[in-house]
C-alpha cells in the first residue's frame, strides 16, 4: 500500500480490503502460507521455490544490509537493515537517494546513537521515503525533520516504548495513510 502497489478502492472499499484481496489471491493460489498466533497476529511464509523466484526478480531493487554489506546497486529501493553487530551508519547508504522503504530490524539490540544517526541518514538522504519501519526503536523522541517527508505514507512506530511525544513537524506528513503506535510510550 506504501509503494503504490494496490489498485485504487471501488466505491465503499478501503485500501485494506485491496490489499486483503490480493493477499486471498496469494493464499488460494499456493504461492504464500498463512499461521495465525495467539488469535490476532499472522505470519506469512513463502514457499521455497517462490521465495526463490522473488529473490531473483527483486534482487535489483530489495536489499538486506547488514555489518559485511560493501556495495549497494545504485537503483535499490526498499532497505531491510537488520545486524545487531551494525556499528555506526554503513558508507554505503551515504551515497543513496532513491530510497522508498526502509525497516530497521532488531533495533532494540542497538545503541541509542547508532539509531539516532541511521534515522538521521534516513530523513536527510531518502527523501522519497513512503515506508518507514522502526519497530522497538530505543529512541525517546523522532528528530523534528520527519516532517520533511512529504511522501511518506506508512510509520510503524510499534513497540518504541521510550518514545514520549511526536515532534511537531508531524503534521506536515500529509501522504501519511498508517500509522501504528502500539506499544509505545504514548
């Protein structure tokens, strides 16, 4: 939904009954596997074969970077940066602009200043950001120049239970279309 991926709603449907759609259509045709835990949260795993296939078509535009990653093709668009032994802001994401999503993962096993500077990066740098993941984030506050991106459309703030406020640049995220605040502190 964040990329644009879904088709635009008919009349009386919402953006998540497309995407609910398209994940049925996934489902009924063997390509996804669904569990359902604890009665509320579902887990999504691919077959191998298709994880394959996806791995080989997105491999351009997905990357996963961790404390070994020295190179980034220059036309990556979506970021999963997830190594707890990430140290600083990896060289490679100085030189990117074209960024869509990014999603911070196992942030809680970081320092609070490695998160700070890697968000930081991220406000400065991807300024066509529409995704941003920063789940159990130790961060107390987001920095004040979130308000800079104007095409972000989904912030997953879950589980950042340090965080006490929004800045008040939030206001000017006009795309923004979800946003979870679960587990937080507010």
């Amino acid at each position: 939904m964040a990329n644009g991926l879904l088709e635009h709603p008919k009349q009386n449907q919402e953006w998540e009954d497309v995407g609910k759609r398209y994940l049925n259509e996934l489902l009924s045709r063997c390509l996804i596997q669904m569990e359902q835990d604890f009665w509320l949260y579902f887990t999504f795993k691919m077959h191998d074969l298709v994880h394959d296939l996806a791995l080989d078509v997105s491999q351009k535009e997905c990357k996963t970077v961790n404390s070994e990653t020295e190179t980034i093709d220059e036309n990556v668009r979506h970021l999963l940066l997830c190594d707890e032994k990430l140290v600083g802001v990896p060289r490679v994401l100085e030189e990117m602009k074209n960024v869509r999503t990014v999603i911070i993962q196992d942030a809680s096993k970081e320092s609070k200043t490695t998160h700070e500077s890697l968000i930081n990066l991220c406000l400065s740098n991807f300024k066509y950001l529409r995704a941003l993941e920063l789940r159990k984030s130790p961060l107390t506050a987001l920095p004040n120049s979130i308000g800079t991106l104007k095409h972000l459309r989904d912030l997953d703030l879950g589980g950042c239970r340090s965080l006490r406020e929004l800045p008040r640049s939030f206001d000017k995220l006009r795309s923004l279309q979800s946003l979870y605040l679960g587990y937080t502190g507010l």
